[in-house]
C-alpha cells in the first residue's frame, strides 16, 4: 500500500459537494512555492496549475482570484470585474489571519469565510485544472467547472 493522503478540508469540502477529484502530492521546496515550480514538480504544463491569490478591493473588501500559474493578475480588470474602484494584494501576513491558508497551501476552497472567487476564462479550456488542497505539498486535480460550481466562482478576464 502506498502512503495515505490525509484528506484536507477542502478535499472534505469537495466530498460534501459530490464533486469528482484527485489528491496529487508533490515534493515541497520552501524556496519555491510559486505554481511555475508546482507545475514542474507534478510534471505538468503550467497552464493546467492554477494559483489561488487573495485580493482586497477599495468597496466591497476580500476577493480571490484563480489564475494560470504563470499569470499575473491585472489589477485593474479585476477591480472592474468585482466591483471596486481598486484593488491590491493582500499582505502575505494577513493571508493565514484572513483565509486559514499559508502562502504555498491556499486553496479557494475551505476558506474562512466565502469571498467572491474569480476564476481566470482560461480555466474552462482545460479537461482539469489543478488547485492547492490547502496545503504546501498538495494539490487538488479536478474539473473547473465543479470547483467554480463548489466555490460558487465566477469566470472573467482577470489577466
């Protein structure tokens, strides 16, 4: 038998919603933590690896944002699609505080509390995208249009 993969809550969360999914772990660097590397580790194109970020907007506060894992998001497309007149980046320091995520292991499902989620239109070209499970180390793969579905998401132009 191989090692058990203990389900995390998102992975829980998915199983309550009746969604299909697969837990995929992957060696973690402290180092990089960053998708591109994700993707390279789990031997897959970066396009399929999906980063979870968290943003504050100037009007209507917290939103996540689900892009391609070498993306960057534009602030601008995104206050517009939320919103708000502006957004930034929340501070890596507020991130645990704010979602019970860290940095590396932040999953868009399972959070705290239930942000506006925008998921990046690219993600509905692939079969399967890949998201962090809510943990350095893992990932969840499933189908973008349930985990939209899960975390009630949204599709838009946030790149």
């Amino acid at each position: 038998m191989g090692n058990k993969i203990n389900k995390t809550n998102a992975a829980r969360l998915l199983d309550r919603a009746g969604i299909a999914y697969e837990l995929v772990p992957y060696p973690v660097d402290e180092e990089h933590l960053d998708a591109v590397h994700v993707a390279a580790e789990l031997g897959e194109p970066v396009e399929q690896v999906f980063k979870t970020l968290v943003l504050r907007g100037d009007r209507n506060g917290m939103l996540v944002c689900v892009i391609p894992g070498d993306g960057e998001v534009d602030l601008k497309k995104t206050a517009k699609v939320s919103g708000n007149k502006s957004v930034e980046m929340l501070h890596v320091r507020e991130l645990l505080a704010t979602t019970g995520y860290i940095r590396g292991g932040c999953s868009p499902v399972g959070m705290k509390k239930h942000f506006p989620t925008y998921f990046h239109a690219s993600c509905l070209e692939q079969p399967f995208i890949y998201v962090s499970a809510g943990q350095r180390g893992l990932q969840l793969k499933v189908a973008p249009a349930d985990l939209i579905r899960c975390v009630e998401g949204e599709v838009a132009d946030l790149l």
